[in-house]
C-alpha cells in the first residue's frame, strides 16, 4: 500500500546494513512513504558475509573458504534470484557479489550511513500523528 503524499513521512531508522538490514531497506522503500536511514558501524555494507582478511574484535566474519549451507533455490532472494552460473552452494565471493547487485539493483545503498555505530536505543513517546496514524 503506498502512503498518500499529504501525510507526514514516518522516520525509520535501520540498524545495520547486512543482509538483514539491506533486505528490510529494499522493501521499506518499495513500500514508500518513509524517510529512511540506516546506521552500519562498518564501512561496508554486507556484515557478516563482508570478507576481511584482519579480524576485527566484535565484527563477525566468514573465513575464506566459508560457502553459504544452503542451496540457491532454498536460500534466494524472492524477487531477485542469483545468477545461473553461480555455485548452487555459493562460495562468499559469489554471494557478496550477488548481495552488492542487489542493493544496487534495489538503489538502497544512498540510505546507509557508515562508520555509525548505535550506541544506544530508547523508547520515546510519540503522538499517533508523528507515527503516521
Ligand atoms: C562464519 C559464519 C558463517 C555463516 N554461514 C551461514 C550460512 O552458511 N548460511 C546462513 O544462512 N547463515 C550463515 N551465517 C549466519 C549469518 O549471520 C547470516 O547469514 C546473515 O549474515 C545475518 O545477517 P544480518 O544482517 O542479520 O547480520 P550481520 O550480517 O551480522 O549484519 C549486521 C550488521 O550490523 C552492523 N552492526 C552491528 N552492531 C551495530 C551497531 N551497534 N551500530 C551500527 N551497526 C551495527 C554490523 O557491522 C553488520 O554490518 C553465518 C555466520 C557466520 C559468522
């Protein structure tokens, strides 16, 4: 459902910009009416499938042999499926590199502001018209 363009833009902020929070960023936007951000404490989108060769202390990283553990078929991306030529167990370079077409594909990545790290969330009180309702 596409908001109408009178009522105020709700504010989301996406806290991490690997799959998880790259996937949410796509189909917030797809959905519309949002003023979007998304803080990733890298400077890298990708997270855990972003290879480095340092390890990094509270970073998460596959290593350079990891290949995903789930078949394209089971693990694809609905509206946006790997490349034939890829491993059907997609070795990490092949699935970053898929992942980076996507947001591509998805033009997301202007939302993501790097070197961001979230320090802390709280809860503050909001009136229905600020939540858009
Ligand atoms: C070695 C390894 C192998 C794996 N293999 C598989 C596999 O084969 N199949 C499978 O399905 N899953 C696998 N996983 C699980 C993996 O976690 C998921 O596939 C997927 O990467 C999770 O995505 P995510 O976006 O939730 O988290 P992440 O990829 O961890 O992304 C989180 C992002 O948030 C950022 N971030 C964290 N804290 C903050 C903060 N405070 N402020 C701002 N940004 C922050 C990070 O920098 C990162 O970019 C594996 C994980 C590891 C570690």
């Amino acid at each position: 459902m596409k908001r109408s363009m009178a009522s105020p833009k709700k504010k989301i902020a996406v806290l991490g910009g690997g799959f998880c929070g790259c996937c949410a960023l796509a189909q917030l936007k797809e959905e519309g009416g949002f003023e979007l951000v998304c803080f990733e404490k890298m400077d890298k989108p990708g997270g855990t499938w972003c290879y480095r060769e340092e390890s990094m202390e509270a970073v998460a990283s596959i290593m350079p042999t990891t290949v995903i553990n789930h078949s394209k078929e089971l693990g694809a991306l609905s509206d946006f499926p790997p490349p034939k030529e890829y491993n059907n167990y997609m070795r990490h370079h092949e699935l970053y590199q898929h992942f980076t077409d996507y947001v591509k594909s998805k033009d997301i990545l202007k939302y993501i502001q790097y070197n961001s790290e979230v320090m802390e969330v709280r809860r503050v009180k909001i009136t229905k018209k600020q939540a858009g309702g």
